[in-house]
C-alpha cells in the first residue's frame, strides 16, 4: 500500500512554530570609483557636394555612428572582447568611410561619422547611446547651417540567431523602407523590428526635419544578436560572411541617402 502524506493539525495548547526570520548578509567590495573621467569619440567629416543655391543638399547630414567599447563583464562571466558587440558596427563605419574616401562616389549630403564611447552605467543611471544631434553640437562646424536628414547607429554585425538583418527604426518607414530594398539588392534580408512607427511622413510627404520633429534614427543589427553572441563575445564569434553582407547592404542603404533627394 502507499502512503499518503497527511497534514496533522497542531495538538491543543501547542502553537504553529513561528515563520522564519529573514537574513541578511553583509558583503564589501573593494574598488576605485572615479568621476568625470574624460572620454575620446572618433568623429570622421566628409562634407557633401552639392551646395548649389535652390537646390542645395550639403547642409543636410547624414550620420553613422557604431559605439567602438563595451560593457564591463559581470563578476562569474570571463571580459567581453567585444567582436560582435560593436567592434563588427565599428567594422562596417570604417569600410564605409574608406569607400567615401578612395571611390568615386561624391555624396550631395554631408556625412558625420562617429565612432563613440561612454555608453551604460553612470552614477547609477543607465545612459543611453548619444544623438547625432549631440556630436554635431560640440563639432567645429556652425550648427545653425546644418540639419540631420537621418542617424544610423550600427550594432551586431557578424552574427545572430538569425541570418536576417534587422532594422529598428523611429520617426518613421522611410529608413526602413530603404534599407530593406539596399539588402534584398544585395542578396540579403532585412525584417523590420516591432516598434512604434510615425506614419505622417509617408501621408504628408515630408520628412520629420521639415515638420520640426526629431530626426529620423534606425538601428541596424543581425536578428536577436543577443542570444547568439556569447560568453565574452569572442572574435571566432564572428561569421566574415555575414560581416560582409551586412556591409553591403548598410553602405547601399547610405550611398542612396548620400545621393538622392527622395528615396
């Protein structure tokens, strides 16, 4: 026969014993902590070509910009080298600056390139990646000159838990649109991840810097990189195939913002 275990009720005059009492542990960490440590971003300038008055585009900017460090690891997890997360971004910023640079391509519009530090946790806060608008602010050129036609920040790269690419856009369908048509021409494929999406600008016909509103940004990544990339996010990580193909499409996608009027 089996046992069934029964519930017994406490006799009479004796009580249930008490909860127990939460404990709590004392731990201290040794470490520096310092403020206001100064921090370098890699900012590139190719100015565009067509300034002719009426029909003006160089004072319109496109940006690109990759984060080029990392998060610090947590204690149990061995240091991140960071390939797919950004040095893969970084990758991809640097090929299509030498393509600006040694082609014969000459852009209407400006380029702003940054490669940029500082992202994550300070004081406490999480701090977030940066606007184009910011960079463009502490530069050397006169800000009141130039408006962002568009910001594309480059991350995960070389690898996913997809083969797709995936574009995250804001302000909104136009970027995603054309970054879709440049990697089906490349070969690839491009999803649109779910977010909000401001649909104005394709019923107005105007873009969200002619209305006054922010500037249009989208961020291009492999599909669910997070879950692909691993432990300390090694170089071996990372798959040159991909690289490549991501890279074609991103500098298609920009070489067209770069160029024409509407796309």
């Amino acid at each position: 026969m089996t046992k069934v275990p029964t519930r017994t009720r406490p006799r009479e005059g004796f009580s249930s014993p008490p909860p127990p009492r939460p404990a709590w542990l004392k731990a201290d960490a040794q470490g520096e902590l310092r403020d206001d440590v100064a921090v370098r971003h890699v900012v590139g300038w190719i100015p565009g070509v067509r300034g002719v008055a009426g029909d003006q585009l160089d004072n319109q900017v496109v940006a690109v910009l990759a984060q080029y460090d990392t998060l610090p690891a947590r204690p149990t997890e061995p240091p991140s080298q960071g390939a797919n997360d950004n040095a893969s971004g970084v990758a991809v910023l640097l090929e299509f600056a030498r393509l600006l640079t040694e082609t014969e391509y000459a852009p209407n519009r400006s380029f702003l390139l940054v490669a940029y530090s500082a992202t994550g946790w300070d004081g406490g806060e999480f701090r977030g990646e940066p606007g184009a608008e910011e960079f463009l602010r502490k530069s050397i050129f006169p800000v009141g000159r130039y408006t962002v036609e568009g910001a594309i920040h480059l991350r995960a790269l070389g690898f996913g838990a997809s083969s797709r690419l995936s574009i995250e856009p804001s302000g909104g369908m136009r970027l995603s649109n054309l970054f879709r048509s440049a990697a089906s021409r490349m070969g690839g494929r491009m999803v649109v991840s779910e977010t909000v999406v401001d649909l104005r600008s394709a019923i107005s016909g105007k873009l969200a810097t002619e209305r006054g509103e922010k500037t249009p940004e989208a961020t291009i990544c492999y599909e669910r990189w997070w879950e692909a990339t691993g432990s300390g996010d090694p170089v071996a990580s990372v798959d040159p195939t991909r690289l490549e193909r991501a890279g074609r499409a991103v500098a298609l996608g920009l070489m067209i913002m770069g160029s024409e009027r509407q796309y």
